[in-house]
C-alpha cells in the first residue's frame, strides 16, 4: 500500500498584501495566520472562486483573504475587512 501525502504549498504575499496584513490587529492576524496555513496543509478553508476578477477568496469571519493558486504555492494579494477588501 503505497502512501501518498500532500506537500504543504508555500504562502507567498503580495508586498501590498503583507503591508496590510502587518496593519492588522495581532489577534486577527493570527486568526488569519492559522487559515492561511491550514489552506496550504489540507486545502481546506471556507474558500470561493471571485466572479468577474481571478483568484479566489478565503473567509475569516469579518476577514477576507483574495488569492491565487499555483499547484505548489499560495499567493496572498489582499487582506482586509469584508467591507473593504472588494473594491
């Protein structure tokens, strides 16, 4: 029986990306910080593909993540309340 294990996928941010999240709260980035790593480990997260633009979302509560996916890494381009981050 062979047993096959996904690699993790590395997380990559945008430099407007980790500028934003570096602005965050501690509490919400480390909130954030957890779903971004369980993403890359299982691929599991409440994530939904955008309409109208490319890249997907990851929801953390009010939190919005947009990013976009390669087969071996996660690339983070916004981080930012929900009210916020679709402009």
């Amino acid at each position: 029986m062979c047993d096959i294990t996904q690699m993790p996928k590395r997380l990559l941010f945008t430099v407007a990306a980790a500028k934003q999240r570096a602005r965050l709260d501690a509490a919400v980035r480390a909130r954030i910080d957890g779903k971004l790593e369980a993403l890359a480990e299982t691929g599991q997260g409440d994530v939904r593909r955008l309409k109208g633009r490319d890249g997907a979302r990851l929801r953390v509560g009010d939190w919005r993540v947009i990013f976009t996916e390669t087969p071996d890494a996660i690339l983070v381009v916004a981080v930012g309340h929900r009210r916020d981050i679709y402009d």
